[in-house]
C-alpha cells in the first residue's frame, strides 16, 4: 500500500505520496479502515497489524506520506498537535533541560511549565536570534532544543541551520515546530533538524474540519524509540481523522501558493495604513530575519500579525470585522484573526509575555502607570525614611517629584514589569529588618530573605538578576546601617522593634 515517491516533485509527491493504491479493491482513495482490531492466524506469529493503537493502514498512510514529504526516516500522527509535542518531548528524562525559542506558541510553554516541569525535565526560553545568547542558554543539562520558525505569534524568524550546529556543538536535539510553514514552504530536517512536528490541525489539515499533530524523525533511532513511545502512551490519531488529513495534503501547494499572495498584499496594506502601528511579516523586505527567511524558506508564508496605533480601541476592532473571524487556530481557507494574549498566548505569564514583546494592547494601561507611579513615590519616600528617618524621606521625595527623569524612567519601568513594585517593596521590608536595633529580627529577617532567593532562582531563574541586585542591595546597604544604627534608631525608634 506505500508508494515510492522518491524523485517525483513535490507538489506531485503532495497527492500521490504515502499511498500508491488500496491492495484489495484499487481503490484511488485511502479507505478509512475504521476498525480497532484485526483477525490472527495463529498465536506466536508477527503480524503486520495488530491493534490499531500501534498501527493501522489508513494512519500509517498519513505517516508515510508525512515522512516523504519532511525528507525524514519515519512519521508519526497524533490526536493534536499537543499530543504529538508530548510525544516528544516523552523522549527526556528527568534532569534533563530543554530550551524554547522565546515566542512559541502559549501551549507549548504550558505543556512544559504545567506538566514535564512535574515530572523534572526543566526548561528556559532563548532568544533564538541572537547566536551568542543562545549559546549561552545552554546548561550541561540541556537535552534539546524546541524552535519554531517564523515563531508564533511575533513571526520572529531563527537561523534553523545556524542554531542547529550550535545544539548539535552541545549535543543537543533539535525539534523543530513547522506548524506555520509547512513542508512545502521549509524543510528543516534538511537543514539540520533531527525531529520535525506538526499542529496538522493547521495547514496540512486546511480546512478547520479536525484537530491532529504530526512528527517526522531524521534516523531510524529516533524512529524507533517514537514508534515504541507513540504506542505506550497511546496518543494516536483516528482512522477518518488520518483520512481528512490525507485528503487536506493533497491541495497543500496550491493553498499555500494562494495564501502567501493574499498575506503579503494583506501585510503590505497593513504596513502603509495610518491605523497600524506595527506589521510582523517575514516576506516583507523591512522585517526582521526577511533575509534567512528567503535562504530557508519558500516565502514570507500566510501568517501576518499586527499592532494596532496605540490611540484605536481593540475592543471596536474586533467586533467591526467583516469576513475576517475572530477565532483561535489557523491555517483554514477561511481568514481568521486571534488576539493572542488574551487567546493563543493566554498560558503564558503576563510577565514572560511582554518581556517578549506580546503585549495586552487594549489594557487601561494609563490608569495602571498612574497607580504604578504613585507606588513608586512611596515606596522610594519609605526606604529613604527608613534609611535616614522622616526629614529625608521628605527630601528624597521632593527632590524625585521635581526630577523629570524620575517621572521618566518610574513610568518606563513600572508599565512594563509588574515585578519592579515588588522588588521595591522587598527592598523596602529589608531595609526595615536589617535597620532594626534586635539582632533576631535580623537574623530571621536574613534567613527569610535567602529562601526567598532560593526558591526565586527554581521558580524563575530569570527573575534571579533582580533578586540578586536586591540582595547586593541589602547587604550594601546592611553595613552603612549598622555603622548608623546607633544614630539612626535612638532618633527613629523603629516599628520592629
Ligand atoms: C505553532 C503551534 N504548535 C502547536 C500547536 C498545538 O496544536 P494543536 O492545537 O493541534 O494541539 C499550535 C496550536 O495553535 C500551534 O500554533
């Protein structure tokens, strides 16, 4: 029932690869073999199939046609493209650490911070763009890498050779999600990748009618051991959802032809109207990464992402749309249009979100910076008071309120990490223990201040330099105290105390 599809072009390979003909009755068709099990000669033999867990015709057609089209060793299909990510990502063990691409898609970075991080196999995003601060993302820990090319939603665009020979330098796995490109635009097992996968939910399926996920292996090792994990944890996709998505490849050139027309006129338009603040394009000559995107890929590819000027309201956007559906997914021959930090993106920490620049646009963001701003002032009066007592903390803030560079970077600062109030609040409540006159508040005040750092550094190793400025901070400032303490607690007798 597989075809050999090596020489043909691949817009043929696209329609006739995986299946050649249905052995039984001709069929031009791949049947749905819709059964789960199949009848044995005798005990003890090897048969070709079994049960349809571990292999079924209609599915091991998609898989083999997958294969083809990836250029890779053996495919897999899953129920989603989740699925086929845990599949993945089951080839790990604990202890082992594996670095994403700073945008991937929200549900990616869920899967690993809500479920692999429980069963130990940590992970850190990396700025894919930039060699050296990828490179030194990595641990002695670090298993693999998981990239996605143009990543979701921002369509940053990474070098796939380039990172893959700096992974493979640290004997690393690459994976590549092409979920966005598809085989027909890039291939990136042929430039260095060792596992390719799949949301076929998207645009292999094409016509938002299933949801399934794809992987494709580059050796006959990897295959082995998918093959076995694709079996234990059972993940499989249907016989007619295998089926559809045969049927959704085979127009997969002439959708993604189309496509990427449409979405570099659409980015083009977006790019000169007064309303847009920002377009995010990789076919468009002025965005980043547009020259690897033409060495890697085909085209800029169907995805276009925009921000709106910052003085239109999102929230009349969306409603106003005609034609154009607000919907999560892509990849159908409908247009849809998502809002990801409130949608594809929402599984990610508001914070990681903006530190990668997937902001919430439509917030109230003035209200909040105001708030922030007045936090700011007190908090700077009340470590000065602390520090000195009530006549500089007067000062300390009349000064700051005359200071236009204070407004400045308090308001820069504050709308754009959430974080910052919280360390100045630390720093306020440390400078309060360590200003105090008892040697045990201080000393608990010590203790607790390095399980905070500790448990800071394993929740978030990002959020270890701002814990380690306060801590340089505190211990700074710890030795003026003391000098001081005296002075500064017979004038002001602290509240600890
Ligand atoms: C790039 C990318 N990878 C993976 C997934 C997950 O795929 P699925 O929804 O089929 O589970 C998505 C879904 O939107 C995606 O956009």
């Amino acid at each position: 029932m597989e075809s050999d599809m090596s020489g043909m072009k691949f817009s043929t390979a696209l329609i006739h690869g995986g299946v050649h003909e249905d052995g039984g009755t001709g069929s031009v068709n791949v049947p749905i073999y819709q059964t789960s099990t199949y009848a044995q000669e005798n005990i003890g033999g090897v048969p070709k199939w079994e049960y349809s867990r571990t292999g079924n015709p209609t599915r091991a057609a998609l898989e083999s046609l997958i294969a083809e089209l990836e250029s890779g060793a053996a495919g897999f299909a899953f129920a989603s493209g989740l699925a086929a990510e845990t599949a993945v990502l089951s080839l790990f063990e604990s202890g082992d650490h594996i670095l994403l691409s700073e945008n991937v898609y929200g549900g990616t970075f869920r899967l690993m911070d809500k479920i692999f991080k429980n069963f130990g196999i940590t992970f850190s995003l990396a700025d894919t763009t930039d060699a050296a601060a990828f490179e030194a993302a990595f641990t002695p820990q670090t298993k693999a890498i998981l990239i996605e090319s143009p990543a979701n939603p921002l369509l940053t665009v990474t070098d796939i050779a380039a990172v893959a020979e700096i992974a493979h330098r640290h004997g690393a796995l690459v994976i590549v999600d092409n979920t966005f490109m598809t085989p027909y635009l890039q291939k990136p097992l042929t430039l260095g990748a060792d596992v390719v996968l799949h949301s076929a939910t998207k645009y292999l399926g094409g016509h938002s009618d299933l949801v399934a996920g794809l992987v494709v292996v580059k050796d006959a090792s990897l295959a082995e051991r998918l093959a076995f994990i694709q079996n234990s944890t059972g993940g499989v996709l249907a016989p007619f959802d295998s089926f559809l998505l045969i049927r959704g490849i085979r127009t997969l050139a002439v959708r993604m032809d189309r496509h990427a027309l449409n979405a570099e006129k659409i980015a083009r338009h977006l790019a000169a109207h007064p309303a847009v603040r920002k377009v995010y394009y990789p076919g468009l000559e002025t965005a980043q990464g547009h020259a690897i995107q033409e060495k890697q890929a085909k085209n800029g590819g169907a995805m276009v992402s925009f921000e709106l000027a910052p003085e239109r309201d999102i929230k009349k956007f969306f409603p106003a749309l005609r034609v154009v559906t607000l919907a999560e997914s892509l990849g159908g021959v409908e247009s849809l249009v998502c809002h990801p930090a409130t949608m594809t993106h929402a599984a990610i920490p508001k914070e990681t979100r903006e530190a990668v620049g997937i902001t919430d646009g439509y917030l109230p963001l003035t209200v909040l910076n105001m708030l922030a701003l007045m936090l700011g002032a007190f908090l700077t009066w009340h470590i000065a008071y602390r520090l000195r007592g009530l006549a500089f903390g007067a000062k300390v803030l009349l000064l700051s309120t005359l200071n236009p560079i204070y407004y400045v970077s308090v308001f820069w600062v504050y709308s754009n990490t959430l974080s910052v109030p919280f360390m100045m609040a630390l720093l306020d409540l440390a400078v309060t223990i360590y200003s105090s006159k008892s040697p045990l508040i201080r000393f608990i005040g010590g203790i607790s201040f390095s399980i905070t750092f500790i448990f800071a550094y394993f929740i978030r190793p990002t959020a270890v330099i701002p814990v380690i400025a306060l801590v340089f901070c505190v211990f700074c400032y710890r030795g003026r105290l003391f000098a001081k303490e005296t002075l500064i607690n017979q004038r002001f007798p602290k509240i600890w105390d």
